[in-house]
C-alpha cells in the first residue's frame, strides 16, 4: 500500500491520498491536485488511519425571552380601553 502526497496547484495544500481515496480535488478550494509523490514509510505510518472523532461540546443555553415592560402593559390596556369605548 503506497501513500501518495499531492499537492493542491491553487492554494497549496498538502493532502495524503491513501489506495481507498480517489478524490483528486483539494478538500479546501476544490481545485486539482498535482505534483504526486510517494511518501516515506515513516511518514505514511504517521497519517491517521480513521476519521477524527467529534468532540463533546456543551449545549448553548437558550435566549430567554424578554418579558413586556410596565410601560408596555400600560398602552396595552389603555388602548383596549379605548377600543372597548368605541364598540
């Protein structure tokens, strides 16, 4: 099994395609790969061979909704009055 290292021709990645992978385009830009190279066994043994697991991250609080001000209240049920008087 011979790992290859491409490198992106737009922005320069690096990227380690193993025999499973046959993408081509740079995970970043999506532009085509070039200059394959093989890599040393030293370094292939260094390449992560599964995907790297999420980490837990704590739940974001939700906002809590503002409640209505007194003055607020206030034209609220003044304005209902009115209303009432004109009915």
């Amino acid at each position: 099994m011979v790992e290859r290292l491409a490198t992106c021709c737009y922005c320069g990645r690096r990227t380690a395609l193993r025999d499973v992978d046959h993408h081509l385009v740079c995970g970043s830009c999506a532009a085509p790969l070039t200059n394959m190279k093989p890599l040393k066994l030293r370094q292939a043994a260094a390449v992560a061979s599964h995907a790297p697991t999420k980490v837990a991250r704590p739940m974001k609080s939700k906002k809590r909704k503002k409640s209505k001000s007194l003055w607020r209240k206030v034209a609220g049920e003044a304005f209902d009055l009115i209303e009432d008087i004109f009915d």
